[in-house]
C-alpha cells in the first residue's frame, strides 16, 4: 500500500505544530540527537564551537530544513510513490560530514520525539507512523544517491 493522503495530511499538519514553536522544537531535536551521539556535536557547523544546544537562526533553520524535506517526501510517496532529491548533494554532503547509518537512526528518533511533543495529544500511532515512512523514504533516498558508502 502507497502513502495515502491521510498520511500526507498528518505530516503536514504537524510540521506546522513544529513550526509554531520553531526555537523551542529546534533545541529539542538538536539535544536529543546530542544526548544519543555526543560525537555528531561537531559534524553540524552551527554547533561546533558551543558549550551545548542554544537557539540561533542557523540551528532553526536547519532544522526547518530537515522535518522541511520529511514533509515534501511524505508529498512525493503520495505522489510519486518514491522520494527524489531535489539537492543531489544532499548524498556527498553526508558522507564527507561522516554520516553513517546509525545517525539515520539517531536522527529518526530525535524527529519522532520532536514531533511528539510538538503535536501533543494529537500525537498517535498514525501519526508516528507516517513520519517513520515519509523519514525512511528520504534516508533511504539520501544513502542510494551516494552509492554504497554507508557502513
């Protein structure tokens, strides 16, 4: 079965929960990540040279950037039924940032928690699972355009 529509229409409509509090979900999603991988601190340029997470207009949007391009692949698996880059460096960034797969994992988790909080008691199985679908669809994307350098 295809991502459906109300699929689609879920992502959408927490995305826009995510935004409404874009410094506060911002911080939130790059802490969980730090919390799981304390050594991907330095893999993300915005973060580098900080005692920790703090707000800046380059955390939010990179993270607006990120759930941005879940969203438009839970638009794509509806549409198109397979997600494509619209950045073909996405791929090449990764790997030269050290990117391997269990930061794909570590960063999933981080965005389902994120979107966790983010939505409340709109917060569902449904909900989880259209955000996991429409996140394997873009890492599974991002992996395949660098051909098999993920360990």
């Amino acid at each position: 079965m295809g991502f459906t529509e109300k699929q689609e229409a879920l992502v959408n409509s927490s995305y826009e929960s995510f935004k409404q509090n874009l410094p506060h979900y911002s911080v939130l999603f790059y802490t969980i990540i730090l919390e799981k991988a304390p050594a991907a601190k330095d893999m993300f340029s915005f973060l580098k040279d900080t005692a920790g997470v703090q707000d800046s207009p380059k955390l939010q949007a990179h993270a607006v950037k990120v759930f941005g391009l879940v969203r438009d692949s839970a638009v794509q698996l509806r549409t198109k039924g397979e997600v494509v880059l619209g950045d073909a460096t996405l791929g090449a960034i990764h790997v030269q940032k050290g990117v391997v797969d269990p930061h794909f994992v570590v960063v999933k988790e981080a965005l389902l928690k994120t979107i966790k909080e983010a939505t409340g008691d709109k917060w569902s199985e449904e909900l989880s699972t259209a955000w996991e679908v429409a996140y394997d669809g873009l890492a599974t994307t991002i992996k395949k355009a660098t051909g098999d350098k993920w360990s």
